[in-house]
C-alpha cells in the first residue's frame, strides 16, 4: 500500500477549510490544518508536510511573507488558493517561489490535479527528461516510483516508512551528486534539524536494509564519510 502524502491546509475561512479536508481525505491524503500564518509557519518546519496549500489572506500574516519566508529553507510543494483574481497577485505569489496558484472558487478534479503536479515537479525537477516525464528513476534492480510513493527492489515492495521514502526520494533527485547531511536534514525535517545527523543515521541504516543485498557493501546509496549520502547514477 502506497504511503499517504501529508497537506497542510493554510486557510482561516473554517468553511473552506472542512471541504478541502473532506475532499482530500476521500482522495487518500493525510491533511493537517492551520488557521494562521504563526502556526502554518510552525507547522511546516515541525512536521514537514509534502505539500502546503497556502491562503494569502490570513488574519496575522500574509501569505506572501510566509511564502518567501519558507522558499529560504526548502523548495516543498507550495500551492496558493486565494480569492485574489489579479494577474499582479498571481505573479508575486509565483515570482516569491509558488509552485501554482489557484483562484477562489475553484473545481476539485482541477485542485487535484494541480497538486499531483507540485509533487512530480518537486521530486524530478533534478532528473533527466525521461524521469521527469514518467516519474520513475531505475538504478540496477532498484525503482523508485514518485507517482505511487514507492520503492522497489526486484519488482518487489521495499515497504519504506514515509521518513524513508523521502530520504531516498531527495538522493534520486539528485543521483550522482553528493547531498550533505545538513542539506538532507534541512530539506526533509526543517531548519530546527540541522546537526542532528543520528536521525539520519538511523533512517539510513534502516533503508539499507530494505534495498542492499550486504548493508556494508552497498550498491544503491553511498556514503561519504564526515560529507553526506550519494545515490548511484540511474540507467
């Protein structure tokens, strides 16, 4: 069974807020919600959300400053919703590091759609064409499939946690290249985490387990020692 991606709803109009809920729960997302800029701010850098839905017009902040205050730290999938239907609005909110924006009132096929988008967009903008079009990267007997959410090896299910499909997910994007532990840990856990290599450790040992046939001699994923994680180069 594929892991459930996380949204974060950013929205203080309560209406609004439980149909969104309601719908992307039926479409087999775990939501999470906040009603103010303050706690949608600290609710990113806690629980990493894969995808923010962002409201500009919040009752202490404005979207925008959170938005640009996020885009410092990580590149997570941000959609704008709001009734702001001038094309000056749309621009700032894309220029600050929006993924897309969606105008208030919108349909809910267009809304899932558009946030299946961010995701692929996030995880293969670093990829070849090939991937970035399927959404899946090949390495030996190895897959990841950023669509399903899913890792595997020899055809068969790696039953990764969430933690761990992101770490994998993150070394795929950039195959090949050398990702330092502050930049991982930054990336999937927040600013707050960075230094804190042995929840990396332990994720890894752990995802070494499911994908390398000896964990101390692998294949897939190497270490560079005192630097961070690389992925091997995909076929």
């Amino acid at each position: 069974m594929a892991i459930k991606k996380k949204i974060l709803i950013v929205e203080d109009e309560r209406n609004i807020c439980n149909f969104l809920t309601a719908v992307l729960k039926a479409n087999n997302y775990d939501v999470i919600v906040s009603h103010t800029g303050a706690e949608a701010y600290h609710m990113i850098t806690s629980h990493c959300p894969d995808v923010v839905l962002l409201d500009l017009g919040l009752p202490d902040i404005d979207g925008l400053s959170i938005l640009s205050a996020v885009r410092e730290w990580t590149q997570l999938p941000i959609v704008v919703i709001s009734a702001r239907a001038q094309e000056r609005d749309k621009v700032e909110a894309l220029d600050r590091g929006a993924d897309d924006y969606i105008t208030k009132p919108f349909g809910t096929s267009e809304l899932l759609a558009r946030i299946r988008t961010a995701i692929r967009h996030t995880y293969t903008c670093a990829l070849d064409e090939n991937v970035a079009q399927t959404g899946i990267f090949k390495a030996g007997d190895l897959t990841i499939d950023y669509d399903k959410h899913r890792v595997f090896i020899k055809g068969e299910d790696a039953r990764l946690t969430q933690n761990e499909f992101k770490i994998i997910a993150l070394l795929g994007k950039y195959a090949g290249k050398v990702l330092t532990y502050d930049y991982i840990l930054k990336e999937l856990w927040g600013p707050s985490a960075r230094g804190n290599n042995q929840i990396l450790r332990v994720n890894m040992a752990n995802i070494r387990r499911k994908i390398e046939e000896n964990p101390a001699e692998p294949k897939y994923i190497f270490t560079e020692v005192g630097v961070g994680y690389r992925m091997t180069q995909g076929e």
